[in-house]
C-alpha cells in the first residue's frame, strides 16, 4: 500500500510483511497441522475439542461453553437433573477461576478499570491487551506498591498508547482515568525505569494527523506543517517543547499562511493545551522560523 518493494519473512510468526508500513501480506493458519483424530471409539475425529484462543489478559480456568440454562450444546432440552448439574458446574468453575491466580490482573479491579478507561479513550482492542500486559509485568515487579489504582492503570494506558504511536496526552490519560496528571506521570517514569520494554515517545507526525482531521485542514495546511516541522526538528531550542504542543502551534501558524483561520481557543481545544501555553509557543516557533528563514 505504500509503494515499497521490500518484503521481509519473519520465521517466529510465520509472516510476509512490508518493511516500510508493516502490512502483512501473508500469514500462517493459527494451527498448522490437522487436530490428530482421537482413539475414543465415541469420537468423531472432527476436531470439535479445539476452542478458541484466548486473550492475554482473559482467565484460562473457566469452561470452554457457556450453556443456556434449558439446552445443550446440540440444542436438545434438558431434563432437570441436567439442568442442575450444568448450574453447579458454572458455580464450581467461578469459584474457582475466582481462586485460582495466573497473574496479578485476574482478582484485581485494574481490568475493568482499564476497559472503562480505554473505552473513554477510544482504544483498540489490541492496545487495551497492550496496557492489561504492562500492568501485569509492572504488578510482578512491584513497581506500584503504594500507588493509587487510577494513576497505575493511567500510567500503563499511557505506556500501551505510547508503544503503539496512538496520539493520547498525559493530560486525556489522567482524565479519562480520574487521577491528577501529576501522579499519573510519577507511575509511568517507574514504569520507564522498571520495565523491561522501553517506552518509546509518539512522534509529532502522529498528532499531526488527529488535529488536522479534527480541525478539518486542507492536504495544503498539512503539507505546510510538516515542512516546518523539518526544520523545527534541526533547532535545539525547540527540542524541550512537548510533541502536541508543538504541533498545536505549527497548525495555528500554518493554517494562518494558507488562508484556513483557526481560532486560538479551536486549536488548544482540540490539542488539550490552554491558550496561554499555545500563545507562547507559537510565537517561539515564530520567532526561530523567520531566525533560520523558513517563514
């Protein structure tokens, strides 16, 4: 899809992809080999004993089926005894996936807390396992003894987000999570220090393109920013700025030199920065574009 010619095979997933965009173009059958037919004379040799994967951060110990309360799996009814048996045994099988601890994350309020939170974030599903593996990984190591249940799971959303290049702020995070911004970065600096994963920072590129499609720029105003965000990038003194800050205030620029006005209050509204901080940044960045000539 993106005009690059170079494949690369990885041997562990059994995969092509791009090298450039990532996208898979071939992928292996999740079970290579055919289930092998069972010696019970009562069996079919169908395979039906094979269920689905489970998730990472999903319990393991429960029944494969989920029963209605009147039939079976084949659809027949069932007596009462029947009935009763199946009950006990959803009953036992709770008990004991209650009990039973494969990791930190089954007993505790954090998964639920982290899908609210990333359903107020709008998250993919595979950020959200994402952010469950932190979790577990940093509750292992016992990098939140002592920290609220809010600004752990903010921190690990934050991280999840971070390590696949979705454009969130601290400052949603903490939001979305109910917790000052200022504990929630506490716990992700832990989770920097202590996890074995490094968390990459987003690039710029990546709330460029949130805020162009939220302020609905023209592909010119995106041409534009980008073009001084080369140049941005080479100044030293534009290097402490925080990424969305700094894309906030080269939208306001750029949309001001191409004729597409964006209000000062549009623009930190969509980017989460308060007008003073967006006022003072774009008049830096201002000043150092027509410093180096790129105005």
């Amino acid at each position: 899809m993106c005009g690059a010619r170079h494949r690369v095979l990885d041997a562990a997933r059994m995969e092509e992809h791009c090298g450039e965009c990532g996208l898979v173009f071939e992928d292996a059958a999740i079970i290579a080999a055919p289930p092998r037919i069972s010696d019970d004379p009562g069996s079919d040799g169908s395979g039906r004993g094979i269920g689905p994967f489970s998730t990472p951060g999903g319990s393991r110990r429960a029944l494969g089926s989920v029963l209605s309360g009147s039939r079976d799996g084949q659809g027949r009814p069932l007596g009462w005894h029947r009935r009763y048996e199946f009950q006990h045994l959803n009953r036992v099988s709770r008990r004991q996936t209650s009990r039973a601890i494969e990791g930190p994350l089954e007993r505790s309020e954090a998964r639920t807390e982290i899908g609210q939170c990333a359903a107020r974030l709008t998250l993919p599903p595979v950020v959200v396992q994402e952010a469950e593996r932190v979790y577990r990984e940093a509750k292992v190591r016992g990098l939140f003894r002592g920290r609220s249940l809010p600004s752990s799971v903010g921190a690990t959303l934050y991280a999840a987000c971070r390590r696949y290049s979705l454009p969130r702020t601290l400052g949603e995070v903490s939001k979305a999570v109910g917790a000052r911004r200022s504990e929630v970065g506490r716990a992700f600096k832990v989770i920097q220090r202590g996890g074995a994963a490094p968390v990459q920072a987003v690039g710029a590129r990546a709330f460029l393109a949130r805020y162009a499609e939220e302020l609905a720029l023209s592909a010119q105003v995106r041409q534009t920013v980008e073009e001084m965000l080369e140049v941005a990038h080479e100044d030293p003194e534009l290097s402490g700025l925080s990424p969305h800050g700094l894309v906030a205030a080269l939208i306001y620029l750029a949309a001001e030199r191409n004729g597409e006005r964006r209000s000062r209050a549009q623009v930190a509204r969509v980017s989460a920065v308060t007008e003073v901080t967006l006022r003072s940044t774009s008049r830096l960045v201002e000043r150092l574009l027509h410093r180096t000539g790129a105005a």
